[in-house]
C-alpha cells in the first residue's frame, strides 16, 4: 500500500496481534521501522491504515500509534498524527450518525462501507475553483487537512499522542469567533503552519487585511497577533509594518492626497519582499 516502506521481518517482533515493535539505532523500540515514512496517500489508504495496519509489511493499525512512534520521522510527526486522527475521526462520527460502527476486527469490505458513510461528514466544496466536479476519492488526505472539522474530544484524542490538546482542526467561525490552527509547538495561532506572507497585487493584499479570505479559511491580517506570525522569518517585523503602513494609508484624504496613500502600499509590498 502506498505510503508504507517495505520492513524486514526480522526485526520485527509482534508483542499483540496486529501490533509489531521495532528497535531503533537510538536503542528506543518503535511501531515503526527506522525507514518508514508518514503515508502520505489517498484519504480512503489512510483511513485503511489507520483501521487495519499494514499486515503484509508488519505495520500496526496507526491508531495505535503514539508520537514516540515516529518522533524520528521529521519535524512534523505530531502534526501528522494529529492531523491524520482528526479526519479519521470525522468518518468514524459520521458513519457513527448513519448506524454503522466500526467493529472490533473489521474487514477491509468493512472498512471501504465505513468510508463511504463516513465522506458524507467532509467539510469539502463539491466543486473546484474552476468549477470541475472535486473527486475526493483521489485527492490526497494532506490536501483535505485544510478544511475544517468539528474538534474531538478529550475522550476521543489519544492520550500520550496527543496529549489533550487541541487538534489541527477548529469548526468554522460563526460570527466574531475565528478560526485557530494548532502548531508543533502546542500554540494555537490564527494561521495555518504552511501560511507565508502573501506576494500578491496591492489591491489583493488591502483585501487581505480587511477581509476573511473564506476559501483557504484565513481571519482578516489587520486581527494577527505577533503569535500568529512568529513562526515565520522576520514575521513580527512585517506583521507591525504591514499594520503602520495601513493605519497610514487610512488615515491620508483618499481625494486630495492619492499619491500619498500610494506610496505607503509601495513601501509596504517593498519591505514583505525582504
């Protein structure tokens, strides 16, 4: 299956069935072989291993997966996991609504009614910006992390991989509320780890700032913390001369002084380019 590194038997030991353990050169024992890698396939071949392991290869369901598991994996262990178990718990709660719960060995025929039911309970647009039919079978689970889904529960979260925190996803604001994406390093921040700068037309960016951006889900810059932005290079610096750069253009006479409020977005688009 794809995402799931080929492992040597030998190392492998299967302390419970379906649950092997491996040693690492760090001398730490992991669900995982040293040269496996987070799958990164289609949503249906992530929800199957998360369920059902990877038998042939002698992977463990990742449900049982704890962070420690695949701290070695790269910086971005804990957010995958986290990620991963917040989607999977949205198939399992819808499916859950429509009467069928997932048993204690399921099959695979099991597993693939599951996910039908369970797709149903996506926060996905039936159609692309382009307007062609999204066909959310084939798209990679990585690209659906960035809708939101309702949080789980302290009771649904895995204790030792996630720890209780909040998951990556928060429900869609109602009003004043926000949304908040989580980060590795625990903090909650109103932009997602991927979010950079925008390089976009002056017009876009004046925007940006004053307006949610519904489609990738983003609060109005102009409500950015310092937080928010820390994790990017310079990212306090261009957050506080985005912010002065905009009250002065707001506070120029559009009319009498055009030139004026120009030469600030100038300036502004110069100094994110930094």
């Amino acid at each position: 299956m794809p995402g799931v590194q080929q492992a040597s038997h030998s190392a492998a030991v299967a302390q419970l069935q379906e649950d092997y353990f491996y040693d690492h050169p760090d001398g730490s024992t992991r669900r995982a072989p040293p040269d496996w890698e987070f799958p990164h396939g289609t949503l249906l071949e992530l929800y199957t291993l998360w369920h059902l392991g990877d038998p042939a290869n002698r992977i463990s369901p990742l449900k049982k997966f704890t962070v420690s598991d695949i701290s070695f994996t790269g910086n971005r262990a804990r957010m995958n996991l986290s990620e991963a178990r917040c989607l999977v718990a949205v198939l399992d709660k819808e499916a859950a609504k429509a009467g069928k719960r997932i048993s204690a060995k399921p099959s695979q025929s099991e597993i693939i009614e599951l996910f039908r039911l369970g797709v149903n309970g996506l926060n996905v647009p039936l159609t692309t910006p382009g307007g062609r039919a999204r066909d959310i079978f084939r798209l990679k689970w990585t690209t659906l992390t960035k809708y939101k889904y309702p949080k789980a529960s302290n009771e649904e979260a895995d204790e030792e991989g996630n720890g209780g925190k909040k998951l990556a996803f928060d429900s869609a604001p109602a009003g004043d509320s926000e949304w908040l994406y989580e980060h590795e390093d625990g903090a909650n921040r109103r932009v997602p780890s991927t979010w950079t700068f925008p390089m976009v037309s002056l017009q876009d960016i004046y925007v940006l700032w004053n307006c949610k951006d519904e489609e990738n889900m983003i609060m109005p810059m102009k409500t950015f913390t310092a937080l928010d932005v820390s994790f990017l290079p310079k990212g306090g610096r261009k957050l506080a001369l985005s912010r002065y750069f905009f009250y002065q253009s707001s506070c120029q006479k559009s009319v009498r002084k055009s030139i004026l409020t120009f030469s600030p977005f100038l300036l502004l688009f110069f100094l994110l380019r930094q």
